[in-house]
C-alpha cells in the first residue's frame, strides 16, 4: 500500500466524498484511479464497496443519495449527488463465465475483486485516505507504458473476449515500447472468440481505438496480429498510412473519418457494423464524393457544396481533409476547408410553387423540371438568382 503525495482532486469532489462515506471502507477503483496517477483528466468515478448490493443501497438512501438500479444482478447501482452520478459495485469473484458474460458472487475480499478486473492498471483501487491498494503492479506498469493483463493472459480473455479489443485501445492510449509479449501471444490465439461478441460492441472498441491521439501504430499491430481482418474483413488491405498521413495533418479524432482513411467504405462494412443511417451515409460521402483540390475556382467550389448541401458542414469538412491524406495531385491544406466557413453554402432559389405560378403541370413533371433548373443553377456556378432561374424556367416551359 502506498499513499498519493496528495489526495486527488476527483476524491475531494463532493458526489465521491459523499459516496465513500457513506459507505465505509469502500474505494475509487479503476479509471479513475488509473488517470489520477497518470496526470489525466479523470471523466467518471467508480467505487467498489464490501457490502451486498440490497446493502448498498440502503446504506446511499440513508445518506440522501438517490440510486438507480443500472446492472444490480452484476452488483451495479448508480449514485447520484450533487448532481454527479458515481457508479457504486459490490466486491464480486466470478463463479462462471461465458467468454462475454460472467454469473458473479458477492465478496469482501479486495484482491479477489482486483483479480477478476482485466489489466493490472486497471486493478488498483484508492480508499477515501488517500492509500493506493496495488496488488498486481499496476502503478508501475501505468508508468512502464505497460499493458498487462492481471493473472495469464489465456484466462483473462476466455473470460470475457472483449478484452482482445480493449488490449489495443489501451495500448494504444498508455503503451510505450514493444507491447507485453505473453499478451500478444494469447490475444493471437484468443481471435477466433471475437466472434461471441456482438457487432454493436465491436463497432465501439473500434471507434475508442480510432479516436485515440494515434492510432496507426496500434492498428498496425492488430493488421500484424490477424486482428483486424477478424474485425473488418471487408477492408482487404487497411490502408494504415493513409490514417497517418491524417493524424499527421492534424484533421480532427473523428472516428469515420478514420475509418474512411483506412477503406471504411468497403461494400457491406456499415451494414455489417449495424451504423447508424447518419454514420453510413457520412462514410459513404466520404469515399465517394467528387472532391475538389486545391486549384478550384470559386465557381467550381460553389458546384461541390451545392451538390452535396444536404451534407453537414463537418462532414464536408471531412472529406478535404481525407482529400488531402489521400495524397492528391494538389494538397488542399487549409484554403478550402476555410472557404466552408467564410459563407453559407449556395441555395438554390426556386421551388416548385414559383413553376406552378408561371403555369407548369403539378405532378412528376414538375419534379423533373425543377430538375433541370437546378442542374442549371449549378453548372453556372450557383450565381443565378431568382428572376434568372424563372426565365430559364420559361424558356424550357415554352411550347
């Protein structure tokens, strides 16, 4: 056991003191835990406490605390104070696992807690004085950069597959050096269990991996390791340069963005990942747009955003960037990306009752009408106003 020099800002905030009082001899454990030793910014604060969860919950409401039920049959009820919610667990030890999911038993014994978590920085815990309980050297495999599962490898992951993924995120976030060996080992022997778990979830790990600071290293590895094929079969070859050219740029941690770099368009990836209608249509855009380069004229820039006006603007803005890691003839750097926000995009300024009013037939012909009229707009440049279009309206509605 060691002590924090100081307690951490996290443990002094009033939801977690609140928490940990009223529940006595219960601990910060996990994220935040790990963060707070790192210098990170800690998000969310989780605490584990030696008492059943029916305990626990009897133990907040007397304090004033409001608790919701989130995963009691795991042990899991959410705190709320100050309105600052902290997720509060009962000490588990697994009596049986499934490879996703485990049937747990309720326990007072710290260690046997800690030894059920996945990597050993993950497995500290941190009572309300300030003293780090560090059973498996978390707080030097944190500072090493070292990813380590708690216990063997094999065992740690036949528990639960999703750790596979969760191994790259967070070596991907905290590793430094050649990652742990014996975890790679059993990680390459561990892919075919990927397949217990659902798409939903293997869509999350990728975009947590994907947001990461720099994720080409790490994607690399997964490509070495027969992971990401297990993962994205229908990217044939991901194309990991391309995503560090992007990361190098500086273009924004935007998951699809990454994704589109590496090939995410590949026929059947969205369907097969269950994205949203918004994410597929964003990713589609992404590879399939006509994208503009950098020696466009103002003119020509005014057709793109006009064609693509249903398009968000940062979804627009995606696009150039990938442009430009692409490795275009000409690099668009920040010319174009700046001209999306410099003005509104160009709006076509007919609607179907201005034809009506001129004397055009309701129905399919006007929508195809309306049509040609906007083709028109654009081939122009987007620069004919209202009266222009009306009397091109005119001349196309002439017998």
């Amino acid at each position: 056991m060691t002590a924090f020099a100081s307690l951490p800002d996290f443990l002094r905030a009033p939801a977690t003191a609140k928490v940990l009082d009223a529940l006595p001899g219960s601990r910060a454990v996990g994220g935040a835990v790990r963060d707070a030793l790192a210098g990170l910014p800690v998000a969310d604060v989780d605490v584990a406490a030696p008492f059943p969860p029916e305990e626990i919950m009897a133990r907040l409401l007397a304090a004033g605390c409001k608790v919701f039920e989130t995963g009691l049959a795991h042990g899991t009820v959410t705190a709320v104070w100050d309105h600052q919610p902290i997720e509060v667990t009962a000490l588990r030890r697994d009596v049986l696992t499934d490879g996703r999911h485990a049937e747990v038993a309720w326990t007072t014994d710290w260690r046997e807690d800690a030894a059920r978590r996945d990597f050993t920085m993950n497995a500290m815990s941190l009572g309300a004085d300030g003293v780090l309980h560090d059973y498996f050297g978390g707080r030097d495999d944190l500072a090493r950069g070292r990813v380590r599962f708690v216990g063997d490898p094999a065992t740690r992951l036949a528990e639960d597959y999703l750790r596979l993924l969760r191994f790259f995120r967070f070596q991907a976030r905290y590793g430094k050096g050649a990652p742990d060996a014996a975890a790679l080992h059993a990680i390459h022997e561990a892919i075919p269990g990927l397949a217990r778990l659902s798409v939903e979830r293997i869509w999350m790990e990728i975009k947590r991996i994907l947001m990461v600071a720099e994720p080409a290293p790490t994607l690399a590895l997964m490509a070495e390791l027969g992971v990401l094929p297990a993962i994205l079969p229908e990217i044939a070859a991901p194309d990991i340069n391309c995503l560090a050219r992007l990361v190098a740029l500086g273009a924004p941690a935007e998951p699809l963005l990454r994704l589109a770099a590496l090939g995410g368009a590949a026929p059947g990836l969205a369907a097969r990942l269950k994205l949203s209608s918004a994410e597929a249509r964003a990713l589609r855009f992404l590879q399939e747009a006509a994208i503009p380069n950098a020696e466009i004229d103002a003119a020509g820039f005014r057709r793109w955003r006009a064609r693509h006006d249903a398009v968000a603007l940062d979804i627009q803005e995606a696009a150039l960037w990938l442009a430009d890691a692409q490795g275009g003839a000409v690099p668009l750097r920040a010319a174009l990306r700046a001209a999306l926000h410099a003005e509104a995009a160009p709006v076509f300024p007919l609607q179907g009752r201005d034809l009506l009013v001129e004397g055009a037939a309701p129905g399919p012909a006007l929508g195809a009408l309306l049509a040609k009229l906007e083709d028109f707009w654009i081939a122009g440049g987007c620069v004919a106003d209202h009266a222009a279009c009306l009397a091109e309206a005119r001349r196309l509605m002439a017998p």
